[in-house]
C-alpha cells in the first residue's frame, strides 16, 4: 500500500483521490483503514495526524517521516523509502522464522510419536518378556520406566510445560524483570551478538530514514528508539540522545554506551563527518542484516541435522530396548 501510494503522489494525483484509487485496489481487510484516512485527508488533517488513528498499523516511525515529507514537500520520496523499510523489516522478519519454523516443528512432532511409543506400544510388547520373569536389559527397564512416568503423569506433563510457559510470559510482561533477562541474553555468547545486530539494524534502519525524510537528529532518535527491542540497548541509545543534547557527536555517544557492533559504529562515525549520516546509516544496517542472515542461514542449515542425528539416537535407543529381551530370549532357547 505505501509503495502504491508514493507511486500515485509521484505521478501528481491529490492526496484524497490517490487515497480513494487505493482504496478501490485494496483487499476487504485494509480498505476500511484507507477510507478512514482519505476522509480525515478531506477534511482537512494532515496525512501523519490522521494515521495517528490507526497505530498499530502506522507506528510512530511511519508517522513521523510521514510528518516530515509533508512538511518538506517530499511525500513521494519518504514512502517509497518507507516502503522500502518496511520490507526490509518484513524480509528479516520471515528469514527468521524459516529458519527457526522446520527444526521447531520436526521437534514436536517426533516428540509426540516417541510418547506415544514409550506410553503405549512399547510396554506392551516388553510387558510379554516381563511376564515370563526373565531379567530385562537395563535399556529395556529404562524404557518401561520411562513410560509409566509418562502415563502415570498423565495431564502433568502437558500442565507443566504450561505452566512454566505462562510465568516466562508473566515475567516478560513485567518490564523491570523483562530488563533483567534481556540483559542476561545480550552475555549469552553468540546469541547476545545476534540480538544486538538485529535490534542495530532495526535501530539504524529506522534513524536513516527519518534522517533523509528531514526530520532533527533527536527527534529521529527518540522515535527510532521505539523500535528496538532490547532494554539495554534502548536506555543506551537514551543516554546516547541525552549526550547529543550536550553537545557530544552521535558516533561517540553510540560508543560510549558499548552496546552496538564495532563495525556499525565506525560507519556512523565516518558518515557524521562526511555529513552522509542517513546513507552510512543505512548501510550499517545492511551490513548488520547481512551478518545476521549468515547466522540464520547456519542456524538453519545445523539444527535440523543436529535435531534428526538426536531423535534418530532416542529412535535407535528404543529398538535396542525392545531388542535385547528378544536376543537374550533366543540365547536360552539354544
């Protein structure tokens, strides 16, 4: 919708009819919000006042460099770079749930099947050797009680993962406990990295558009500020903002706080002296995105063998279990 919105402007069109010709090429879920901004537009608000309505559709980044092409007169230019932004931010979004969508749901799957095979196949066909008072071999006695644990827990099994569940999410909610494990995830090594390139790029990303949308360097990091995720990193690019107030360059205050990618931080700092912020800006988040895509690209090519080579060893465990009472069985026959 941005995209065919700035591509209606660009070609001249007023603002309430190149609203109301994407009004009629949208889909039933989004043409309500389009003619509620186009009737606002008609009388008389602002295209970024009117969005106000409607935030979570338009977050206060959106809007803010909404504002500022209005106030330009550059309205085409900011929403295809919106447009761009957002797909961008969509984009990283998907890779990670590619990657994280198939291990994830192989996982639950062979989860369940290998509780159903200890809670119900298995100790019957074990239960016949065990009627005949023949010792069992340790896995197959592992086994069986593995699977009276399972069914004698019955609802617990499934209450407790539950349960544990929703006081992660209580915590969460909670933002004094929410800062602390965050924090405790940004130390966890690896992960830490990945987090901090995803919420810099974000961060970066959204700073360079509203800088080349003309909107004040504090006004922008306020509002880019919204979108990273991470507490730490958000009360640092506070203190950052505060800094800048000062009087300290943007580059230096980023530094300061320890919290952003070294590599991020050298190209702000050589776009503030060059003047080209918004471009160096963009393509720190770019080399943040790119490194963050070759995480999930060898996080997805590794835990998917690494979850089959363990559930192919739970596997290899349970028919061992079963059949060792019938190779010691065969033994005493002979």
């Amino acid at each position: 919708l941005t995209r065919q919105l700035a591509n209606l402007v660009r070609a001249g069109l007023p603002l309430d009819e190149a609203l109301a010709a994407l009004a009629d090429a949208s889909d039933a879920r989004a043409r309500p919000t389009v003619l509620a901004l186009r009737a606002a537009v008609m009388e008389g608000r602002g295209l970024a006042d009117s969005m106000a309505s409607f935030p979570r559709a338009f977050p206060p980044a959106f809007r803010a460099a909404v504002a500022a092409g209005e106030a330009s007169g550059r309205l085409d230019l900011v929403l295809q770079r919106l447009a761009d932004w957002a797909e961008a931010r969509d984009a990283l979004r998907r890779q990670l749930i590619n990657a994280l969508a198939y291990p994830v749901l192989l996982l639950i799957v062979a989860l369940v099947v290998v509780a159903g095979l200890m809670t119900h196949v298995v100790p019957q066909v074990v239960g016949v050797f065990a009627q005949s008072g023949q010792v069992l071999p340790l896995p197959t006695r592992i086994l069986l009680q593995g699977g009276e644990l399972l069914r004698a827990g019955g609802l617990a099994w499934l209450l407790l993962p539950t349960l544990l569940l929703a006081g992660l999410v209580g915590l969460w909610r909670a933002p004094a406990s929410r800062a602390r494990m965050q924090a405790l995830l940004l130390r966890l090594p690896g992960l830490g990295r990945l987090l901090r390139a995803a919420d810099t790029a974000r961060f970066a990303r959204t700073l360079a558009l509203l800088g080349g949308s003309a909107v004040p360097l504090l006004d922008a990091l306020r509002v880019a500020g919204g979108v990273v995720r991470q507490a730490p990193l958000r009360a640092a690019l506070e203190q950052a903002g505060r800094a800048v107030r000062e009087g300290q360059g943007f580059a230096r205050a980023l530094e300061a706080s320890g919290q952003f990618p070294p590599v991020a931080l050298r190209l702000i700092a050589s776009g503030e002296k060059a003047g080209r912020l918004p471009e160096m800006l963009d393509e720190a988040a770019l080399q943040c995105e790119r490194e963050l895509q070759l995480a999930l690209g060898l996080l997805a090519a590794a835990l998917g063998p690494v979850v089959i080579l363990g559930l192919g060893l739970l596997v290899l465990f349970i028919v061992l279990a079963v059949l060792l009472p019938i190779f010691e069985l065969n033994t005493l026959i002979r």
